[in-house]
C-alpha cells in the first residue's frame, strides 16, 4: 500500500486540471521533521510514500526522499508534471513523468502520454503498463 502526500504550489498549469488546490501556495511546509510525524503515525501500513507534485521545488522533494530511505524501509516514488525524466532520478525508487492531458487520460488509461518510470540500478524502467486496467 502506498501512503501519497500532495505538495502544493504546483507550477506546471495543465489545462484541465485535476486537482485546482495544488496550483495554491497552501497547507503545512512539508520538511523532515513533518515528515517523521506523518510517518510515526501511517508508515507501518505502507510500503512505499508518494510525493505527488513539488516540481516547484525538486531540490525539497530530492531531501525528502533522501531523508525517507535513510531513516525508513519504504521505497519512494515522485509524481513529476514534467515531461523529462528529472535530473535527480537516482533519488527516488519510482517516478512519474508526463504532464496530466486530459484527452490521453491518467496513467491508469492505455492512451495515457504519462509514464512510470522504476529506479533499476540507477536506469529508468518503464512500467507504465503495470497501471492499466485489464
Ligand atoms: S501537474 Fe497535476 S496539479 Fe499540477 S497543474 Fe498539472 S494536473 Fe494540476
């Protein structure tokens, strides 16, 4: 199971936005001791802590990741609205790429133009597919 966090402050304006608030500059500073609480109380029922959004910030979503899986077993995925594969890739355990286009659907459609890329040794591994409805 896997425990997502929303960052807000969204730059990237996808037209047809899913989720508006993310765009505000809103909710509590998420650092590493937030993080610590968040985790003492949820962290023994996932395995794995999403980070959806930051791409105002990637250098904190970078020293939140370090911070997870030096001080935790979970793995970590980043949700990116970007389209490139981000410079710090190797920080994370997964990543998504791709911004939301509402004509191609989410990740969970086949015509989705985002992708879900796995950390293998440091290469990204496309497993988008793993997403898609049977
Ligand atoms: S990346 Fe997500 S939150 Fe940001 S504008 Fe696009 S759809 Fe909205």
């Amino acid at each position: 199971m896997t425990l997502a966090v929303n960052i807000t402050n969204c730059p990237n304006h996808c037209p047809g936005c899913h989720s508006p608030h993310l765009q505000e500059d809103i909710g509590e500073t998420l650092d590493a001791q937030t993080m610590d609480t968040i985790l003492e109380r949820y962290g023994r029922s996932v395995t794995c802590v999403c980070l959806m959004g930051g791409d105002a910030t990637p250098d904190q979503v970078q020293q939140l990741a370090d911070h997870i899986r030096k001080t935790s077993p979970l793995k970590v995925a980043w949700y990116s609205g970007k389209q490139a594969v981000p410079d710090n890739f190797q920080h994370f355990d997964y990543v998504k790429v791709g911004p939301y286009k509402a004509e191609f659907g989410s990740l969970k459609e086949k015509t989705t133009n985002q992708r879900l890329l796995k950390n293998v040794d440091g290469q990204p591994l496309d497993i988008t597919d793993k997403f898609w409805k049977k």
